[in-house]
C-alpha cells in the first residue's frame, strides 16, 4: 500500500498580498497528478489548509476539483484521496459536496462532529472489497472541541485541558480502528490526520502558525497520541518530522508560501506500507493490537521534492552588498526580497535599488529596512509600520503605551491569542 501525504497546499494565497500565483498552483497539482501515477499511489492524504480561506476564489476552486477529477477518474492506481480540513479551511464549504465526492473515492472530514466523532474512522476498501487501509482522519480542531471553557480556568488549567481532550478525541478514533481490524481478522496500515502545533515542531514566519498558537493550543506533546502506522500532519510549512519520529511527520507546504521559505526543498511524503510479512514494532510500553499470529510491515517514508515552479529570493545587506547580489543574480527571473542592514533612509537608496533590476527578469516585491528600524526605535522608539507588526507585535505596543503592569501580561497576550484563534477560524459560510 502506497500513500502520498501532502498538506497546506493554501489555494489562492497571494505573495506579499500583492502577487497573484495560480500558475504555481496549477504547475503543483499537475505534478502531484503525474506523481501519483507514477510512482503508483493508491491513497492521497492532504492534511488541511486546502485553501488560503474561508471563500475561496472561483479559480481556486477549479483547480481543486479539476484535481480531484484527475487521480479519482483518470488515475489506473489512485482509488482514495482523504481530505481534512486546516484552519484556513471553511469546514461547511469543504463538506458541501462530500456525498458526491464520496462516490469518486474522495472523502472529506472539515470539522469534527459532535453528534458522531466516529464519522472520521474511514475504512478504505481494495477494488475488490477487502479492507485495505484505515484513515482517522482528524481535522483541525479548535480550542472548543477538545475541552470544556468553565469559569475561573487559568492558562495552565485550559492547555492541560487541551492535552487530555486531543489524547481522549485521538484514543475513540484509536479503538474504532482496532476494532475495524479485530472484526476484519487481518491487520491493516492505520494512518491518522492532525492540523496542529505539535511541541518540538519548527515554525516560519509565513507559517501564519505563530500569532494563533501563542495561546493554548500551542506545542501540545505528541505523546499524548495512542499508536498509529503513520500521522500525517499539516498546518507547520516546514517538512520535518515530529520528535525524531519518521512516521510522524509535517509533509510541509508544497511551495515557498512567503520569502521565509525561500531556501527551502519543498517536498511530499510517500508512504510505503511493502507487502505483509515483517514485524511492525510499536513504541514502548504500547500494544501493537492485530490479530495473533498475524504481522504488518513497517512503513518507509521518502520525501519527494517538489519541482521549483518560480524562483523567490531574499537577500540582505547594506546598499552595495545589495547592488552586488543583484548584479549577480542577472539574467534569472526571480521575485525579490530585500532585507537592507544599513543606516540609510529608504528614500535615499531605492532607485538605486530599481536602476539595478530594470531591463530584467528580476522583481523587487519588498524592501525591509531593518538597519534603520533598529536604528529609529533604540534612539527615539518610533513606531515601526504597520505593515510590518504582526497582531502579537502591536497588541504589546499597546499593553506599554496604557501603561498595563508587566505582571499582567502573560495572561492578557494568552487571552488575546485566543480571541485571535476563534476569529481566524471561524466559519463564515456556516448556518
């Protein structure tokens, strides 16, 4: 059994909120499509963030469905593609065409559900109609899914909350498995779904991870989880896996989503559960549970990199390390960032800056002037540009200029934290 894991594909997101990128988009998912055949994939798992928001673009939504169509009808191997939802994602617009989607081999879990939890065990059935995967296919959940707000709560006494209701939410989908697999007499690959911020992960700037998860739902420990094949994360844009396990891993984002990202290999995970016959090991002091006398293979993971479709640079530096860099990087068509270290205005070096990329395939999106940012703020603590404040940077300049007392901030930056979490995910296409 062979499985692509991908995540945080964010359709529709604009660079810088000024460069539309539909062409990369489409590029990914045309390779995405090929690679699936080619490397003979017969599961697709996109862990969230589908799109940028919650009221995708026309176009956005054409490419993901014209998607779809292709490994789902066109494909000779693809038979399943599970998708949860991030939270960028609408959970009601992801799940507005489910049921039809369900009859193409897609199936999509955008929220989790009270009424039934057990909805997001997905057993997946061979061509034949034998039991051959099982997906707990968990979405991003928030802060009111995993635990119950009483008054008088405390900041430690809400995350601790949090940790018990995500090790509770992910032991029920845990058990329905085992007994999908007790009932069907073999074992099979079990695979979970998170979008979430596990601790020891990294995040980037353009993770747009920071300013959500600075509160309670931030670094929840992985060890809390019960024992799965594999866990297929998203929602952190950096690939890497979580607490040195390599079946438990952030597939990343499949392009640079900002200029942090710039240097990065961009990559998919394949997940090959082999042919059965060798033991799979399960961590210590926890039960495999398969049938007695039977064994699964273990899973390999390779990471796939993902062809560059446009090439995005950040370059930093006085004015002339700049002009020297850019002058280096002629005849290559890039998108540009500069991060300028020296103690000129802004004003007094730009067109040299211009001059520089004119008549090339060189853009200039932003010029960041944090040498003389430092320089302004040590000696007179103007204001930085707002543009330039995350939500976090300007909540605090606001807790110094009312003079709030030291002592209470940590509990007025969790709470706002908070405030911004719910308002970053909520629904607005929900009834």
């Amino acid at each position: 059994m062979k499985i692509i894991h991908t995540s945080d594909w964010h359709l529709g997101r604009y660079l810088n909120k000024m460069k539309k990128r539909y062409d990369e988009f489409e590029a990914f998912l045309d390779w995405l499509a090929e690679t699936v055949d080619r490397r003979e994939a017969e599961a697709l798992i996109v862990a969230g963030d589908v799109f940028d928001n919650t009221t995708p673009t026309h176009k956005a939504q054409e490419l993901y469905y014209d998607f779809l169509r292709r490994i789902l009808v066109r494909s000779q191997c693809c038979r399943h593609a599970v998708i949860v939802g991030g939270n960028h994602d609408s959970p009601s617009f992801l799940e507005a065409p489910s049921n039809l989607l369900r009859g193409l081999g897609a199936h999509v879990i955008g929220a989790k559900a009270w009424d039934n939890p057990l909805r997001e065990v997905l057993p997946l059935r061979d061509r034949e109609g034998r039991l051959e995967l099982i997906v707990c296919a968990a979405p991003f959940l928030r802060e009111s899914d995993l635990r119950l707000a009483e008054m008088g709560d405390g900041a430690d006494e809400r995350h601790q909350k949090i940790v018990l209701g995500l090790g509770e939410h992910y032991r029920e989908l845990a058990e329905e498995a085992q007994r999908l697999i007790a009932e069907n007499g073999r074992p099979v690959p079990v695979v979970a779904t998170g979008h979430l911020f596990f601790k020891g992960s990294s995040a980037s700037d353009d993770d747009g991870v920071r300013d959500i998860h600075a509160g309670p739902l931030s670094a929840l420990p992985l060890d809390v989880l019960p024992h799965f094949d594999y866990l297929a994360l998203g929602h952190l844009h950096t690939a890497q896996c979580v607490g040195k396990r390599e079946t438990a891993r952030y597939s990343g984002s499949p392009i640079p989503m900002g200029f942090n990202e710039a240097a990065q290999t961009k990559s998919v995970c394949l997940v090959d559960f082999g042919a059965p016959g060798q033991t799979l090991a399960a961590p210590t002091g926890q039960a495999l549970a398969v049938p007695t006398g039977q064994a699964l293979a273990a899973p390999t993971v390779e990471l796939i990199p993902v062809p560059s479709f446009r090439t995005l640079k950040r370059l930093e530096g006085d004015v002339p390390t700049l002009l020297g860099k850019l002058k280096a990087l002629k005849g290559q068509a890039a998108w540009v960032e500069l991060v300028h270290t020296g103690p000129e205005l802004e004003g007094d070096y730009r067109h040299l800056l211009d001059e520089a990329v004119e008549g090339t395939g060189l853009e200039i999106l932003s010029v960041k002037d944090v040498g003389r940012r430092a320089l302004t703020m040590s000696i007179e603590d103007e204001a930085v540009p707002l543009g330039e404040m995350s939500l976090a940077d300007v909540f605090d300049r606001l807790l110094k200029d009312r003079e709030v007392p030291e002592d209470q901030w940590p509990a007025l930056r969790e709470a706002h934290a908070r405030l911004v979490g719910e308002m970053e995910t909520e629904d607005v296409l929900a009834e």
